[in-house]
C-alpha cells in the first residue's frame, strides 16, 4: 500500500531538496536535481549530498514500516559510489528493505544518473525505537 510521504520544509532533505516521490513499505523512491550548491570541488553531485538522499530514504522506509509510537535513527551507513552525478541532472533513488525486524531493520537504495546507469549503491541500518513508558 503506498502512502503519503512529505518531508517537512524546515528538514535537511528539503532544505537539499530531496523530493520523495513514492513511499510504501516496500519501495521509496526520490529524486534530487543537482545543482552547483551541492557540488565537490570537481563539479560532480558531492557524495554527503548522494548519502544524505539515502539516509532520508531508508529513514522514511523504517518509518512507514512502524508501528504507531516508534520512531528509528541509523545506526550504520556504507556507501558505493561507482559513477559521478553531473551537476543540472536529476538522481534518481529506490530504496527497498533487506531486513525488516522489530529492533533493526536493513535499506538498500541504489541512486541512479540521468542515463541510467547506477552512480552509488548504499545500505543501512535503522535502530528500531520503541515508545517511551510513562514515567
């Protein structure tokens, strides 16, 4: 089942301009258009930029995979970057579950260029927090 997904205005994903596109408990997909605020020095998409798309990503596949009250923070990200991202074209990013248990769950996302092709491979872990008990 997919749901609405909306990252608010005031988070880094937005203030990057991550824009999610599809969420379901499944999937998450997103896409990012570079431009030359998010570049490295050699005028590619700078890879805390591709990470922190990932990291949105398999924070909000935990999140619509939790039961009301929980919430989640990543505990481990390891990152593949294979192609370079030029600046003006838009990433493309999904994002699917390796593991989804009740304390940890695992995300895979790929982000892909214009063309394609796969520029970063990247999976992660979320620590799964249950609710606070009433003190």
């Amino acid at each position: 089942m997919e749901q609405a997904f909306t990252l608010g205005q005031k988070h880094f994903a937005s203030f990057i301009g991550i824009e999610i596109t599809k969420s379901s408990p499944d999937l998450v997909e997103a896409r990012l258009t570079t431009r030359e605020e998010l570049s490295n020095r050699s005028g590619f998409l700078h890879g805390g930029a591709i990470m922190a798309m990932a990291d949105t990503l398999g924070g909000v596949g935990t999140t619509v995979n939790l039961p009301k009250g929980y919430r989640s923070v990543t505990t481990e990200s390891k990152t593949n970057f294979l192609l370079a991202i030029p600046i003006g074209e838009t990433a493309r990013a999904e994002c699917t579950p390796v593991h989804r248990g009740k304390t940890l769950m695992v995300w895979q996302t790929k982000i892909f260029r214009e063309d394609g092709k796969l520029a970063a491979l990247v999976t992660q872990s979320q620590l799964v927090i249950a609710p606070r008990e009433p003190a």
